[in-house]
C-alpha cells in the first residue's frame, strides 16, 4: 500500500529538475557536455572543460530546441535529453579542435 502511495504521489508530482553544471563549473563534466552540445552543432568551439558565456548560450539553445526552459543552467532534464539525442563523446571529441 505505502508503494502505490508514493508512486501516485511521484506521478503527481514529477521530481524538479535539479541543477547540475552552471556557469563557472569546470571539469570532465563541462568537458563531456561541451562535446555533446558541438555534436548537435550548437557549441562550435573546442571542449575546454569550462563553462562560460559560449558554453550557457549554447546550453540555452539547445534547451530551446528540446522545448526545455531556456536558463543557460544545465539541468538533470536536460541530461536526459541530451543524451539520448546525442553518444558519448570519443577522446577525440573531448581533446581536438573544432573546424567550422
């Protein structure tokens, strides 16, 4: 009984996004987005594992386009999003140049 209670009251209330990575985060992690994001052609510079200004308007645009709110915060939602619409990134993706 108590596990229908809370799986009702999980579907009625779905969990909030949480935050993850916002500006002034840095390592794999940026690193690892930042090749995501340049696999769907929104983040046109090479990886550099720090989230600045080119890393939050990338991460907006890509929100805008996956009907996410577009706060330049990447979000638990916007993970789920961005991995299934992209593969994890090669050592090449995560430590090579970007050419346009």
């Amino acid at each position: 009984m108590a596990l229908a209670v809370l799986t009702l009251a999980t579907a009625c209330h779905p969990a909030k996004a949480t935050p993850l990575l916002a500006p002034g985060a840095h390592g794999p992690a940026v690193r690892d987005l930042q090749a995501r994001l340049a696999q769907l052609g929104v983040f046109q510079h090479t990886p550099t594992g720090h989230y600045a200004t080119e890393t939050a308007t990338a991460v907006r645009t890509f929100q805008h386009q996956a009907g996410l709110p577009p706060t330049g915060t990447f979000t638990t939602a916007d993970r789920a999003a961005l991995t299934s619409r992209t593969r994890k990134p090669t050592a090449s993706d995560l430590h090579h140049q970007r050419i346009p």
